[in-house]
C-alpha cells in the first residue's frame, strides 16, 4: 500500500494543526491574484485559503489544517470528500455527465425524486423540479405560487434570507447591503414580523413571542393592505439562516400553516440551510408537525455538488411544460452524489447530528453564566446560533465583538462565520465526533475570554 503524503496524514487526524503563521505566504499570493481578477462583491470573513478537506478538517495551500466549523456554509452534510460520496461521483463521471432534464430522461432523476417524495413532510403525493441553488428553488417556488393560485402577492419575514437573484431578494430582508443598488424589485412582496423569541418584536416574553407575530398578518396585513385572497404564498424559513439561525416557536409555524389553510394561501418552507438532516429531523419544520405546500432544498443535498430541489405537493405543480425548466438542474453527476448523500444521512448522519447537538448544548448550557458578552444560544440540532451583545439586560448588539471571535477562532485553527448582524453561526458537517465538538467548543471560550477582555 502507498505511503500517505503528509497532506493526507494531516487530513485524517481528527483536529486541526497549525504549522504557519496566518495567512501562510502561499495564501497571501492567491489573496493578492483574487483581488486583481474577482468580484469585489464576494464576502471573505478571514484569510483563508482551501486546498482539500477530509471530513470535518479543511487544509489550506500552506499545508495548516483547520477544523471547518462551517460545512461550506451547511453544504458539506457528509463532510469534505465523503468516499462514498467521492465514488458515486466518480462512476457517474465515468458513464454520463451531461444531456439536460430540460428535454431528456435520467434514471437517477427519477430515483432521486422518489426518495425526496419519501422523506418530504406529509402522505400528500408530491412533484420535484431540480435547479442548481438555493436562490433557484426560491424562484421556482415563486413562480410555482403565482401559477398555481392565479395570485401575486407573496409575504415574507424581516430577518429573511431567500437568496440574491432578483426575484427570491426581493423576498429577503436580512442586510440592506443585499438589496441596495439594484433597483426595482418584485412588486407584491409585503415583509412583516419574524417570531424571534431572544429579540421578540412586540416586547414580550419568550414563550409568548409567536402569539402577536402571526397575528400580525391577520390583525393588520390582511385588514389594512392586501386581501389575503390576493396572496399567493407565505415563504418562510423554519429557522432563519443568514437572519441569526433564530428558530421559530412551533406555535408560530402551526399559526402560519393555520392562516394559510384558511385563506387558500400555499405555505413554502425555506429549508435550503435547515434541511437535510441538520436539526436532526429531514426537516426543521418537522419539529413543528407542518405541512408545506412547497418545500424549497439545496445547500447539503448533494455534499457540495449545486443542485437544488423544489418540492411540492403533486395538486400544486400541475404547470405545463415550458412553463419552468433548467438546463442543468438534476445533472447526473449532482444526481448521484446527492443519491449517495441521502443514503449516507439517513443510516448515519442525521442521528449523530441529533446526538452531537445534544452533547453541544450541553456544553453551552452555563455560556450565559460564564460570558456576559453571550446573551443567546439557540437552534436545533448542528444549527447553532450564539448571539454577541455587549450587555445582557440591554441586549444590545455587539457585531464587532462577534467579528473578533470569528477572526481569533481562525487564528486558532476552527472555522465559524457570522450570521446577521451579531451571531456566530455553528453548521459543522454532520459526522462530527465528540472529540471535535469539545476542541471547538475549548476553542470558542478562549476566545471569547480574550473578546471579552476588549469590552
């Protein structure tokens, strides 16, 4: 057998290392060509450069090692380069990569719409249409709503993270930054409270924060500005993701479910970062018991290949062909990985995510006590929000304390981004052991005792 290279002996330890400062001198070459030759408009939180991953750990060009924290923003569900997931690609490669769905027949197409009908909420029948992202789940759901009931208007939620193309931004309301610039959006979209229990807009107590949220739309929208039998659709996010990985009370998404079913309104759930395993269900409205009409997936469906799904109830996707179409929605490569994904979550990972969630609030449970710069942590599952502020009573905001976290966490060897405005987000791959839950978590009270320190 082979010798490993060190790169790969590093890759199958189970904690990062180490070896240069940061960023290495090879990193700071491809940062400065980056600057030159890509758009400006990409985010970069800290220096990091990306060669391979294994599993939980991502090696960079230097040869440092780091413990990804993030999954490639909730991508990786099976991890960095998941062998079995590898080997799917590869013999898909190796037959057939590409014809376009749009006007031919995959098998695995078919297979795979099987099994996402299997596990999708509710014994309705459902119909997938297959696109590359996020954001075109969200347009496909969008023009699926307006189709189907003949309506226009859509409701969405302040703290909403849709995506970036112009009709699924029009429904986000997550950053002024996302939306300025771009002009005119999608007409008929109407944006109202999100029942955030930390931070609940009207004032009152956590367990009675959903209750004037979902009034709103009933109490106010529909008595003031739209008639509900003009909506078409409510989209919202079971847990909000680039909002501050906010839970929703479950009597907030059963009110929802509620109104929509009362007014002939389809309900989307956004399960694009929630989904597939991460909260330790398929889905994150499945800790709620909900139903959607239209349930929208990417991100960890095919452990970092692009494909997304739109799922809905058969009676709901009844429109003609030509209607919709995507010329390399349900390639075949993205296809079997997300057949291997699927097959991987279901015997291993959604339940390890169940467990290491557990293990890991666990470990947060006295982080209020310890830190006063905590004032939240929430979420479900390996979806976890720790939310910055400068005081507890007050709770305000403290974003550049969350920034400082997140650069010394770097410095440290783990990998963790920020969501909204002041939260650290925690979405590791969905393998993760007890071993790195506790090495990031160590890492995360040193730096939060050195954040601290600059209050």
């Amino acid at each position: 057998m082979p010798k490993q290279s060190a790169s790969t002996e590093t890759l199958t330890a189970k904690l990062p290392r180490l070896i240069t400062p940061l960023p290495g001198p090879h990193a700071l070459r491809v940062i400065e060509e980056d600057r030159r030759h890509i758009s400006p408009s990409y985010t970069r939180s800290y220096p990091l450069v990306a060669r391979r991953g294994l599993g939980a750990l991502v090696e960079d060009v230097d040869g440092n090692t780091f413990l990804d924290f993030n999954a490639g923003i909730a991508v990786v569900a099976t991890g960095h380069c998941h062998p079995e997931v590898v080997a799917a690609i590869q013999r898909q490669a190796a037959e057939l990569i590409h014809m376009s769905c749009t006007d031919f027949y995959y098998e695995g197409m078919v297979e795979l719409a099987r099994k996402l009908e299997s596990i999708a909420p509710g014994s309705e029948p459902k119909k997938v249409y297959f696109g590359n992202s996020g954001t075109e789940a969200i347009e496909a759901a969008i023009k699926l709503a307006r189709y189907h009931t003949r309506r226009e208007k859509i409701i969405a939620f302040y703290g909403a993270f849709h995506g970036r193309t112009l009709g699924s931004l029009s429904l986000t309301a997550s950053k002024a930054v996302q939306r300025t610039g771009f002009g005119t959006l999608l007409s008929g979209v109407f944006h109202v409270p999100y029942a955030n229990p930390y931070r609940c807009p009207y004032g009152h107590p956590p367990q009675e924060c959903c209750r004037d949220c979902a009034a709103f739309i009933e109490r106010e929208l529909f008595k003031k500005i739209v008639d509900p039998q003009e909506v078409a659709a409510i989209i919202v996010e079971p847990i909000q993701g680039e909002g501050g990985y906010v839970p929703a009370p479950a009597e907030f998404l059963r009110d929802l479910q509620r109104i929509c079913r009362q007014h002939g309104i389809l309900l989307i759930t956004d399960e694009v970062q929630s989904g597939m395993g991460r909260t330790g269900k398929w889905w994150a409205a499945d800790h709620a018991g909900i139903e959607p009409d239209i349930l929208c997936v990417a991100k960890g469906i095919a452990s970092g290949l692009p494909l997304s799904a739109t799922i809905a109830k058969s009676s709901v996707m009844d429109w003609k062909p030509g209607a919709h179409a995507s010329t390399f929605g349900a390639n075949p490569v993205s296809v079997a990985a997300a057949l291997a994904t699927l097959r991987l979550v279901q015997d291993q990972y959604m339940e390890n995510a169940r467990r290491m969630g557990q293990y890991l609030f666990g470990r947060f449970s006295r982080w209020r006590e310890k830190f006063p710069i905590v004032g939240d942590v929430r979420g479900k599952g390996l979806m976890i929000g720790i939310e910055m502020v400068t005081d507890q009573r007050t709770r305000e905001p403290a974003p550049k304390l969350r920034d400082a976290v997140e650069n010394l966490a770097f410095s440290k060897g783990l990998l963790v981004l920020g969501a909204g405005a002041n939260t650290i987000r925690l979405a590791p791959p969905l393998l993760i052991s007890e071993e790195q839950a506790d090495f990031a978590v160590d890492t995360l009270e040193a730096c939060l005792r050195e954040a601290q320190s600059l209050v």
